[in-house]
C-alpha cells in the first residue's frame, strides 16, 4: 500500500514536472533566422508596429575641436509605434538597452582633453600620477539621456532622404579613473538632442552642409523586413551643454579645463555622421514567428 | 598675307562642316509617323501595358491593368509627347505579407520625348512619380509611402508597334527611376496605338 502511494506520488511529480518545463518552453518561446535580431523588441505588445535594430558601425562625433571616430558598434534597438502624420514614437528594448554603450577611444587620451601645461599645480601633481601609472586612455560614451519614448523615427523621411529620420535626446559619457564617474557633456535635463536625416543639412556657421544617405534597401522574409545598408545618418546644426561632473573632487578645477579644451560648443560647432546597417521588421510579423517557434 | 586668307578659308570649311554636322544630327532626330508620314498636328495614344511590374530588391509589384493616355505631336522635327493620364488597378506584390493598397501616378502631365540612342528609337518619359501605399499586418512597408520617381526610356518597335521599358533599355536611354532613394527596375511592354485620328493606321517612330 505504502508502495503504491509512493508510485503514485512519484508519477504525479513527475507529471507536474514535466507541465512546468513545457510551461517555461512555451515562456521562451524563441525567434529564429531573420528575426533573431528583433529579440529585445518589445513585440509582445500589440502597440509595438514595427521593430527596429540598428548597428551603427562607423562615423564620427564632432564636439566642439574633438573628433571621436567610431570605432566600436553601436546599437540601437526597440519598437516603433503607430506613426502619426509621419513620426513615429519609440518603445525601448525589452533587456533595457536601448542604445548599447560602446566606449570609443578619444585621440590624445587624457593630455588631450586636460593638458598639464595650462592646468593648476594640483591638477598637473594627479595627472602625472595617472600618466605615470598608464591610466592616460580616455573613452567617449554615448549614452541615451531621456528614456526611450523621446526617441522619434520617421520611416518616410528615412527612405525619401529628407527632413528628421531619427531625434535621439544623448549624452556623451568621457571616462577616465582621472575624471571620475560623472563626467558628462548632456544629461537628462539638458541633453543633447541630434536630429538626424538621410538628407542635406542646414547648419548655422562655421559648419557647412552635409548629406546623408538612406542607402540600399532589400526586402527580406517576403516584405516582412527591410534590411538597409550603407544608411549614413548626419546632423550638425545641433548644441551641447558644458561638461558636468569631471574630476570628482576636483570638478571645479577639472571641469573648466575640459571645457576650455572641448572650445565652442554651440550649434554650428559640432557634426554626428553614423554610418549604420538597419533592420526593420514588422510587429506582427515578429509575433508571429515568435508563436510558430515555441 | 597670302597665309591669313588661306587660314581663314580653312576655319570656314570646318565650320561649315560644324554645321553641316549639327543638322544632320537634327534632321535625324526621330519623329512620330503613320504609314510613314509625319504626325501633322495631334494624335492621342490610348492603350494598356500587356505587361508591367516594378521591383526594389526582395519585392516586386505588378499591375494587371496599366493604362495610359499619351498625346503625342512632332515639334521642329521631333516627336514629342505628354502622358495625361495613367490609372493603375489590380496591383498586386510578389510578398504574401504586401498588398497594394493605393497606388497612384502624380504630378501629371508627364512630358516625353523621342531620342535615338545608338541606332535604337527611343521614348524618354521624364518627371515620373507614382505614390504607392503598401498594406498587410505583416508587411514592413506598412505605413509608409513609397514614391517611384524619375525618367525612364523605353525603346521602340515599329514592326510590333510597342515601347519596351527594362534595365537595357533605361540603361541605354541614360534614364532611371527611383524608389525609396535607390535606382529600381521596372519592366513593361506598352502598345501604341492611335486612337483618334489616325486610327488602325501603322505607327512608326523613325
């Protein structure tokens, strides 16, 4: 008798056990071929129209007299929204990066943007203490600065190489163990805000026109996606606040060096050129091979 | 001074031929004609495309009914045109997930005009565009407008009475047509036929 029941409890485990795997397959159900790159769309929601992954693989950030080439890919990655008279809003990615923070290289390192020979006594002591140590290296980070429903993409001005395609609010993260964690150029109450186009821009002085490209597009999936290549985004009519933040303790030292150093960084003075290859898929059409593949 | 005349008969014989040069190449500029006589006045071509389809990588568009309406007339020589009208139905995408929804041609009338490219008789059709809305859940161009612009060239049959449009024959009359900002192919085979004055009689581009 014991025996039996302890059959029967057994096979019920098990029973249960193997609902619960079939659950949590059926949880992850998974995307497959074209549609991998959408996995942190947030497709799930049926407001989400379409589904965006952009890698940005070159191109260079102007800020003032500093020219950060891109070196390291960036991603940008979510869901669009209905569009409403042509734009449309964004949703950001489901694991929470939107926009991948890849740090670029700064040319110079740290004596580009602090040199020693215009710094005070104290400065010029610490910055030989970082070049001594080979800490001299400095990154460029674009982080997004407000959340991801301030993104705007406008698919029509994308294609028709004319008007905003992408606004992206950003902030430019510079790291080094020497400028502490919170040096920053932008923030979420005073970012920078790039309107870029695949069209010619408008720049006030001393920047001059430039010309973006929508690039070649291929329909994959049967429509169902449009893979752009050779897309090249510009924008420089655009402003950037001072730098906040840099030096930690010495920030009030370190911070008018850098600044000093960035120069004029008003609109006219500062370019974004993002050479990127673009997905776009369909929101439905991402459910949909998400349900087929459980 | 014997020498200066000499120079001066010389520069005048080349122009001469200069010019003798330019109007062959005028005269030989290609005119409509009917029953090999020279279009006098007006004549309107009226007819449907047997066969017309458009295609951006990855996703083709056909149109089963194609129409179009082109007057055509010859000016100083050369045969000159101007397509009035263009309706588009039954369009339909090679893409299970596409639909056409709306298609349309714009900003009409488009001008044209008869060139010879190498020893093949041309019909340039310049300022097209063609606003086409896709549909379907599934299909990505939902949404968005695709705009078909440009000239495209399209050679002339005088046996079989048709304009050619393709990749050879846009590529041989130095045109293009564009959407979503990059060079597409479109392909179509049109009758011309009159279909006022001139009706049943033999059209021919020469």
């Amino acid at each position: 008798m014991q025996m039996h029941r302890t059959r029967v409890v057994a096979t019920a485990f098990f029973a249960l056990t193997l609902a619960a795997l079939a659950l949590a397959g059926s949880a992850q159900a998974k995307l497959v071929g074209n549609y991998t790159k959408f996995a942190q769309c947030p497709y799930a929601s049926l407001e989400v129209k379409k589904c965006i992954y952009s890698t940005t693989e070159s191109g260079e950030v102007v800020l003032g007299s500093k020219k950060v080439p891109i070196e390291k890919p960036v991603v940008l990655q979510g869901g669009t929204l209905k569009a409403v008279e042509g734009n449309a809003g964004f949703v950001g990615a489901t694991n929470g990066i939107t926009l991948s923070k890849a740090p670029q290289n700064v040319p110079g390192g740290l004596l580009g943007i602090v040199p020693e020979a215009s710094s005070p006594a104290l400065v010029k002591t610490l910055i030989k203490f970082f070049l001594e140590n080979s800490l001299t290296g400095v990154n460029s980070t674009l982080e997004l600065a407000e959340p991801a429903s301030e993104i705007v993409v406008s698919e029509n001005n994308l294609a028709a190489e004319t008007g905003v395609a992408l606004k992206l609010p950003v902030k430019v993260h510079l790291e080094n163990p020497f400028l502490g964690k919170s040096c920053f150029v932008g923030s979420s109450t005073s970012p920078i805000i790039w309107n870029l186009t695949t069209g010619e821009t408008s720049p006030p002085a001393p920047n001059t026109k430039i010309k973006g490209k929508a690039g070649f597009i291929e329909f994959l999936e049967e429509g169902r996606i449009a893979l752009t290549k050779e897309n090249v985004l510009v924008d420089n009519a655009w402003s950037a606040p001072a730098p906040t933040g840099c030096g930690g303790i010495l920030s009030f030292l370190v911070t008018p060096i850098i600044k000093a150093q960035l120069g004029t960084t008003t609109a006219g003075h500062n370019t974004a050129i993002l050479k990127n290859t673009l997905y776009i898929a369909s929101g439905a059409a991402v459910r949909k091979n998400n349900e087929e593949n459980p | 001074m014997r020498t200066k005349s000499t120079a001066i008969s010389a520069a005048l014989a080349a122009l001469v031929v200069l010019c003798a040069m330019f109007a062959t190449t005028a005269s030989a500029a290609p005119a409509w004609k009917f029953e090999t006589k020279s279009l006098e006045g007006t004549e309107v071509i009226l007819g449907g495309a047997i066969e017309s389809s458009m295609t951006v990588p990855g996703l083709t568009t056909k149109c089963e009914d194609f129409l179009y309406k082109l007057t055509i007339e010859n000016a100083s020589g050369t045969g000159k045109g101007s397509l009035t009208e263009m309706p588009l139905y039954n369009c339909t995408t090679n893409s299970k997930a596409c639909t056409v929804g709306t298609i349309g041609a714009e900003k009409l009338p488009w001008a044209s005009h008869l060139a010879t490219f190498g020893t093949t008789n041309y019909i340039v059709i310049e300022g097209v565009k063609v606003a086409i809305y896709y549909e379907g859940e599934e299909c990505v161009l939902g949404e968005t407008l695709v705009t078909v612009t440009g000239s495209a060239g399209g050679s002339i049959d005088n046996t079989a009475e048709t304009a050619t449009f393709n990749a050879s024959t846009l590529s041989a009359s130095k045109t293009e047509l564009k959407a979503l900002s990059q060079k597409i192919e479109w392909n179509g085979l049109f009758p011309t036929e009159a279909f006022q004055w001139h009706r049943e009689q033999a059209l021919s581009v020469s």
